[in-house]
C-alpha cells in the first residue's frame, strides 16, 4: 500500500517516465508502468516491435548520457527506468543523478554487484554470506594448482560481463583447465583477464527479487528459470527460454532467510562502502540442505523473469521504482496475486547461434486477453506487420490457478503464432509441474 504522504505527493506531481531497453522484460514494465494512473507520457529508448501503442519511441544512442540528460530535462522526465545492465555498468544511472534526473537503478559502482564475480565474492567474504567457496586468479598457472587441489566437479567463471556464456561447469580436471584457458586466452575480453574458480553447490536453482534503495530491501516476487536451449534441459545455455513465478521451493520462510542472511548484509556492506545499492537486486541462488546459498547477483530484472512478475503484480508499479529512486522505499509494500504465471520464449531458429531473422510473424492479434499476455522482445514492426529482428523474439505469458492451467494457456497461444522461423521449448514449467502433480 501507498502512504498518505506519497499519494498527496503524486496528485500534485503527474510523471513522465524514460525506460531504457529494447527487451520483453522493458514490454513488460512498460504494460504494467503505462496502467498507471501516475502515469503523464510514457518514451521508450529504444522499445521494441510490441512497445508502440505504450509509448513514444525514441530513437538516440543509449551509449550518449548526456544527448539523454538533455531530452530528460527538455522533456521534464520525472524518473527514468534503466532496464538492462550494460547502461548501469556504464555509469547512466549516475550520469542522470549527477543533473538532478530520479533514476531507478544502480550506480556504476553498485552495479559491480554483477559487473565483477570477485567484487560480490569479496562483499560476502566480508558480510559473511552463504556462497561457494572461491579462489580468485590473474594468471594459468595458479588457476590450474587450485583445480588440481580442490578436484571436480568445479566452477570457472571469467569475472565480468560475458553475457551469460562465461561459466563452465566443469566434471574433469581437463575440461576445467581447458576453461581456465579459455578465460585467459582472451575469449571474453576483458572479462576472462580475471577468473573465478568455485565449488559447486548443489540444490535447487531459483531466483528471488529485491527493489532496493540504498537501505531498504523490499522481496519483490520469485521466479524459476530455463536457461537451456532444448526440451529437458539439453543444449547451449541461453539468456533464458522461460520462466514461471512464483517458484515452489522458495516458500515463506526461505524467502525470510534469504532476506536476512543474504540481501540485508548485502546492502549493509554495499552501504557501508559507500556505494549503497538501489534499483533492483535480482539474487540467483541455490536452494542446498543447509538453507540458501548465493550463486551471483544481477542488478536488473530478469528476462523472462520480469514478464512473470509484472503479469502477478497487483499494486501500481510507479510508486515502487521512484521510491527505490527516491530512498523511500520503507515507506512501500508490494502485493501479489495468488496466481502462478509462465512464459513460454519464442526464438529466431539457430539461436543462441546466429538467428534467422526478418520473418514475419503473423497470428499475434487477438491473442491478449485477462490472463494471458504478448510481450515482444527482438521485434520491429514494418508497414503494420511484426517482423523478427533477434534471437529471442516473442514471450507467450500466461496466468493459472496453478503452474499447469498456466502453461496450458500459454502454449495454447503459442500455438497460434504464425512464424516459420520460430521455435520454443515445449517444457517450460516442467519442474512446478511435477511438484504440483506429486503434492497432488
Ligand atoms: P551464473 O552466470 O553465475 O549465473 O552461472 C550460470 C549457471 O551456472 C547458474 O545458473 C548455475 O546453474 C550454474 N552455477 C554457477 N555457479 C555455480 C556453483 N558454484 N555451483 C553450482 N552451479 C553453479
Ligand atoms: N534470465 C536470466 C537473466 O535475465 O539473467
């Protein structure tokens, strides 16, 4: 619920709103920010294929901080939301703070966070958080002693941004000193110049999402992922295929745990730094005997992740992100609906390879409805058609009274996207699904 205070203070000031990023997760804050009734004009920098009927597409360089800034106070922008993490590891979120603009999202030393494995690995070494023993390496040879004394199975990870390919799980000694190399040999740039190497944990995979501003952590909903490319979990790993929320094994209590024993430490010691951390803190984590265990930190949404959540969200999004940018967070709750939702990734054929792009997809209208909702991704729209543009191109969201009604109202619309070059995993959900098939 709103406080009085913060109500009193929207209905004098409408707001217009700048969201950043091109993905389903930016289709989906902006479906859920433009039913807002705080909502003035909506611009998106750049949205995509899906965003147009939600706001006015804008079309600069998100590299250009200062062309934003300009427009931000030409156009009286009262918060802008940054989506993706490359502009927060940039430093746009203080690029905007520094001219006054509220920004929902990390600064650029807060956003290390994710930015840098052995940043976060540090912060809880310090913080005492429950995470994978490490060694930390800038060179082969101490690298490959380390695997050699620890044994496998072991964890290699290069320590910056790698978009989602810098982790090997490695089963033999070989195949981790192969990965060691591969880091050090330049493969990921800059990002494998420093290398992780971490026991692995084992457990059930989940996530669960935090809005932060600076000294408040507010749970923000949880969601599991499917990062594999193919049905059953085969494959090359993916920026994700689907996801569902709320995830079974994070229950009231485990939710409390990771609160406690892994976020608020956090962003105590984020604080303490001098680098307090607000936006968005997504922790990927390991459900293992002994309790949750951090496996990293994203300082964004989740994409597919965030489509779950906004189709589950019941209390007005706008209030939430400027509270996060304002440090009035404490002040906010959010509520949720007792409902499950899915989302089922449509794909270009070939990815997460080169992608098929330039079809065009037909079928789309028609398809939203109460429960189930089209958030687009790499899309564009040409002469009134949607064309692909990417490799994850559609995201099929859908509601239920469980997991199943919603996978099948999902697939169900899935099925009715006209896209030669389309493909999907037809399991998404399988997991909650068995749960629920076995808990009766
Ligand atoms: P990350 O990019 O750090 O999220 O790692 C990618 C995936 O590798 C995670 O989603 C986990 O499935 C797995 N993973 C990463 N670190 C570990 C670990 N220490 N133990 C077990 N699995 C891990
Ligand atoms: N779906 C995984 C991620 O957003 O990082």
């Amino acid at each position: 619920m709103v406080s009085m205070k913060l109500d009193n203070r929207f209905k004098r000031q409408a707001l217009n709103i700048l969201l950043i990023g091109s993905g389903g997760r930016e289709h989906a804050l902006a479906w859920k920010i433009s039913q807002s009734p705080l909502l003035t004009k909506l611009y998106m920098l750049p949205g995509n294929g899906g965003t147009y009927p939600l706001g006015e597409r804008l079309v600069f360089e998100i590299e250009d901080h200062e062309q934003i800034s300009d427009f931000c106070k030409a156009q009286a922008i009262d918060l802008v939301v940054i989506g993706p993490e490359a502009p927060l590891v940039d430093g746009l979120a203080d690029d905007l703070r520094s001219q006054g603009i509220a920004t929902f999202g990390p600064s650029a030393a807060a956003a290390r966070l994710e930015g840098s494995k052995h940043f976060t690995k540090k912060l809880c070494s310090k913080m005492d958080i429950p995470t994978a023993a490490y060694g930390h390496f800038t060179n082969p040879a101490n690298a490959h002693a380390y695997v050699q004394r620890q044994g496998t199975p072991i964890v290699i990870k290069a320590d910056g941004l790698a978009a989602g390919k810098g982790v090997t799980i490695a089963q033999t000694p070989d195949e981790a000193l192969a990965a060691i190399d591969n880091c050090f040999n330049g493969n990921f740039g800059d990002a494998g110049a420093e290398v992780v190497v971490e026991e692995f944990m084992t457990g059930e995979e989940a996530s669960m999402f935090f809005l932060c501003d600076g000294t408040t952590a507010l749970p923000f909903g949880t969601a599991q992922d499917h990062k594999a490319v193919g049905d059953g979990d085969t494959g090359p790993n993916t920026g994700g295929m689907g996801a569902y929320s709320p995830a079974p094994v994070l229950d009231a209590a485990m939710q409390q745990r990771v609160l406690q024993e892994i976020v608020e430490p956090t962003l105590r010691g984020m604080e303490a730094a001098g680098t307090p951390f607000s936006g968005v803190l997504y922790a990927g984590l390991i459900i293992s005997d002994s309790g949750p265990k951090l496996i990293e930190y994203n300082v964004r949404f989740g994409d597919p992740e965030c489509q779950v959540l906004m189709m589950r969200l019941e209390s007005d999004l706008v209030p939430l992100l400027h509270a996060c940018a304002t440090g009035d967070l404490a002040n906010h709750s959010a509520e949720w609906s007792n409902d499950a939702a899915l989302t089922v990734v449509m794909a270009a054929k070939g990815y997460p390879g080169k992608a098929t792009t330039g079809g065009f997809i037909g079928g789309l209208a028609g398809l939203n409805s109460a429960d189930t909702h089209v958030f687009h991704a790499g899309t564009a729209m040409q002469e009134g058609m949607t064309i692909a543009t990417g490799g994850r191109v559609l995201n099929i969201t859908a509601t239920g009274s469980s997991v199943s009604e919603a996978q099948a109202r999902a697939y169900a619309a899935v099925d009715k996207v006209e896209w030669p070059d389309g493909f999907c995993r037809r399991d998404i959900g399988w997991r909650a699904i068995e749960r629920e098939k076995t808990d009766g």
